[in-house]
C-alpha cells in the first residue's frame, strides 16, 4: 500500500515529522504533537503490514488519546505558576530569623527556620545585634537582607495574672 507514492509506513512517519515541524513552529502549543503521535502509530501498524482501515484507526485512536491524556501534563508543566504561590527566594521574604552574630551592612549571620544565612542590612546606620529578632526584605545572591522587628509586647505568663489577684 502506498501514500503520496511512499510505502504507507513511510507517509505515516513524514507526515508524523512534519507534525512535529509544525508544533515547534507554534511554539509548543502541543495541538499537532499529539495528531503526530498519532501518525506515528499508524506508521508501526502499516510497517507491520495492516491495511489501511487499520492504519487509520491507529492514527485517530492515538491522536485522541494522546490529545486527550498527555496534552493536560504538558500544559500543567509549560504554564508559569500562579503569583500566589511564593516558591524558593519569594518564599523567604517577610519571614522572621534571629540575628546569630552581629549584621551591619557588611557581614552577619542570622538563622532563617533550620539553616543559616549570611545576612548585611540594607543601609549602614542599621547595625542588629546578636540574639535580636529581625524580618527578611529581600534575598540577593547568598545574602539574605534583614531589618529589625518592630518592639513586640511580651507575652504574659499565666503566673503573672495569678500574682495581681493575690
């Protein structure tokens, strides 16, 4: 069997090729990847002598589920994540840390959660003293730039009710 005056597995497989051309032409929009599988699979049937009733049903069956099941993955994958969702560096912003050594504007370390980071403020009259509570504003290469929390009243202890009412 022949198609375009090609050995049929022959056609399936350029028309699975210029499929494939076309998806790179349409930026991975993944529309004619899936129809190329499709097209590939026909090619394996005809290879494998099956008449063209076959081959066609090849090609729709694996267009359609490839469509159907693989073109959801790719796009899940190829979308950017939604702004909402702070991942890696945004994740660390406005978080909370303690100061472990001195942090001025040229060397420090503060713990941020279980690791340690080396951390400089962002202006040289700042200067956070070692065991201070400071607030993560932004993560530039391995430094992580701190400032100082705002003065949080101190939390009473149930003790310290119990000696008012004595």
């Amino acid at each position: 069997m022949e198609i375009f005056g090609l050995d049929a597995w022959l056609g399936w497989f350029l028309i699975g090729m210029a499929l494939l051309v076309v998806e790179v032409v349409i930026a991975f929009t993944f529309y004619a990847a899936p129809i190329a599988l499709g097209a590939f699979g026909a090619s394996i049937v005809a290879a494998l002598g099956a008449g063209i009733e076959l081959q066609l049903i090849a090609f729709i069956v694996g267009s359609l589920t490839a469509l159907a099941f693989l073109r959801p993955i790719v796009r899940d994958h190829l979308q950017p994540p939604d702004a909402e969702k702070a991942s890696n560096v945004q994740s660390l912003l406005g978080r909370r840390a303690i100061a472990l050594q001195r942090v001025d504007v040229d060397s420090g370390t503060v713990r941020l959660g279980d690791d340690v980071w080396s951390a400089r403020t962002e202006s040289e009259d700042v200067v956070i003293e070692e065991g201070a509570r400071v607030e993560v504003v932004a993560v530039r290469g391995v430094y992580a730039y701190v400032k100082p929390m705002e003065s949080e009243p101190e939390p009473q202890s149930p003790e310290a009710g119990r000696e008012n009412e004595e």
